[in-house]
C-alpha cells in the first residue's frame, strides 16, 4: 500500500487529491492548519521529525496563501506569511523527509502556480515565494536524481478553490467558480506524476483553463 503526505488537505486540490489516493486504497497524512502551522518552519521540522514511517512514496506540497498587494504597500508580515507558507515549509518538510522518500524512490510534487511563471501587478509577494519554489524543485530535482526520488512541479492557473474566492475578495471581484479549473483536473495531472512508470519522469506540467 503506498503512502502519501499531502499538505493543504483540508480543501480545494489538496482535499481532492487525498480524498481520491484513500479511495483507490493508498494511505495518505493530511497536513492540514489543525495539525501544524505551515508558518511555523521550526513546528513543520518538529512535526516531521516525530513521523515513524520509514518509506514515503510521495511527498505533495499543495498548501499555500496568497495575500495581494503592490510592492509599495505590502507589510512584512504579509511577506513573510507567504514566504513561509508557500517556499520555506515545502524545503523543511522536504528536507526532513528525503530519507524516507530516498528508500521508496519516491516522489515530491509541487504544487506551484502560474504566479510561479509571470508575476503581474499587486502580485508580488506570492509570485516571489512561488518562483522561489520552482528554484527549490528545480535543485532538487537535480540533487535527488541519484537517489531515484522523481520532482515535478505542477503550474495551474486560476482554479475553483477557497484560495481562489479569497484572491477575487482581495481583487474586488465578482467569484464565479464554473470560470476556473476544477481542482479534480489539478488532480488528476498530479495523479498521472505519480502513476508514471519508473523509466521516466515529469519535470513540468502547466495546466490553464481553455
């Protein structure tokens, strides 16, 4: 039976993507705000030193938050929440569960955005931590390749998620959420990284509404 840890369980793609690995018979750790504050790097380290599991076939890093607003006006505590949450919780816990990731030649997924690709306005603070996160996969990628553990990072574009209603509150905009990606589709590009063969891997996926 494979095991997964997914952060961000608790709604939107995270939920999903537990909810669909339990169903199909895998065991899954949701790492969710009741169980550790992603903001709190050296909690997220205390959590994962604690987990007696000695093989972890994927590690799936979904969390995040987002807090708008211009360069000029952001206040550090907004830019620190989301450099925390979204770029240095994903190295700790990755770092601290390597090991266990190295013996099953697992898998680590970011769950990154296409704020990782383009930063626009008012979006700065979130597409920093987001293209710090394409670096963090990107040496890891590198560095875990002779230790057969596989890293993909997953760029979706506006998804109908809790995350998404709160970016068009901050925006002043109308949610309407039949406009996005169901996150059922985010899952299932995750599902098929996770499901490849042990002859190749995916580095890169980007999904956009049509």
């Amino acid at each position: 039976m494979a095991l997964h840890v997914v952060t961000g369980a608790g709604s939107g793609i995270g939920a999903d993507l537990a909810d669909r690995l339990e169903a199909r018979g895998d065991r899954v750790i949701r790492l969710t705000r009741a169980v550790v504050d992603l903001a709190d790097a050296e909690a997220v380290r205390r959590w994962a030193a604690v987990l007696d599991e000695p093989r972890l076939d994927s590690l799936c890093h979904v969390a995040g938050t987002v807090e708008l607003g211009r360069v000029a006006d952001l206040d550090l505590a907004a830019w620190q929440r989301q450099l925390d949450v979204n770029l240095t919780a994903p190295a700790v816990l990755t770092a601290a569960l390597l090991p266990a990731l190295r013996r099953a030649a697992g898998t680590v997924v970011f769950v990154n955005s296409s704020a990782g690709l383009v930063a626009n306005a008012d979006w700065a603070g979130y597409a920093a931590s987001k293209f710090g996160l394409r670096a963090l996969a990107d040496a890891l990628r590198a560095e875990e390749a002779e230790h057969d553990v596989r890293v993909t990072t997953v760029f979706p574009s506006r998804t109908a998620t809790p995350m998404q209603e709160k970016v068009h509150e901050q925006e002043g905009r109308t949610y309407d959420a039949s406009r996005w990606i169901r996150p059922g589709t985010v899952t299932d590009a995750i599902l098929h990284v996770l499901d490849l063969p042990a002859d190749a891997t995916i580095p890169e996926i980007v999904v956009r509404p049509r």
